[in-house]
C-alpha cells in the first residue's frame, strides 16, 4: 500500500466551492486519492465563521472532523514565529493566519491546496492551485 501524502487545504478553497453552491467534500474527496487531506484549527475557524445555516456548519463541522487535524502545538507558533520573522526581513508581510496555516502544513507535508498567492512566498511549501486540480474551477 502506497503511504499517501498529507495536503492542507486552505480554507479559501472551501470558502470558494461554497459560495458556488459546490460541495466542497465531494470535490475534495474525489480530488484527494492517493493524498489525505489535513486540516488545522485556523482554516476551520475561518470557514465555519462565515457559515450561515444550522444544517450547512453541522455538516462542515462533521466534514472536518474526519479529516487529520493537525494541532497548534508551540513548536508550529515557533516555526510560524520563524517564517514570519523571515519573510518579513525580505518585504513581504503576510497575513499572520496565513503564516500559521502555513506552519502546519509544512509539519506534515509541505504541501497545500490554495488560490491565495500569499502561500508561494513560504519557502519549502508546495503550492497546489485548485484551478489546476480541481475541476470547473
């Protein structure tokens, strides 16, 4: 069996197949095999925040629950700390949830699913661009 690897999914994605009236967990479930798809506790927040109804945040809540979630230990605000302070020396100043994100996925794969551009400024980080993966985009 082949090991799969680990891919963040930013929330911008959920974000955006939702607001189209697409289901972001069939989509991405079709589009995951052989990856598994992780998720941490920032790009939760930032998705079910905006959510409107009961049964739509219960059934996104459930979707995230099944995914590997990655917690934000401080060795993740360390190396987000790093990233930050790294970037920003260079001129470019990114959003700190973006940072934060970003240092999850790169404990555990280096690998993220995103149309924020913010994301190929991280060094080591594979930026996988849902128009390019995911159908219809």
């Amino acid at each position: 069996m082949a090991h799969k690897r680990n891919v963040m999914v930013d929330s911008n994605v959920y974000i955006h197949l939702l607001r189209q009236d697409r289901d972001p967990f069939h989509e991405l479930s079709s589009w995951a095999d052989p990856l598994e798809l992780v998720t941490c506790g920032m790009v939760r927040l930032e998705v079910e925040r905006g959510l409107i109804g009961n049964r739509l945040r219960a059934r996104t809540a459930t979707f995230f629950d099944m995914l590997r979630f990655i917690p934000t230990t401080n060795i993740i605000w360390s190396n987000a700390t790093e990233i930050s302070w790294a970037l920003d020396r260079k001129g470019k100043v990114l959003p700190a949830q973006d940072i934060l994100i970003a240092a999850h996925a790169l404990k555990f794969g280096g690998q993220i699913l995103t149309s924020d551009r913010h994301f190929e400024s991280v060094p080591g980080l594979k930026v996988f661009k849902p128009e390019e993966e995911l159908a219809g985009w």
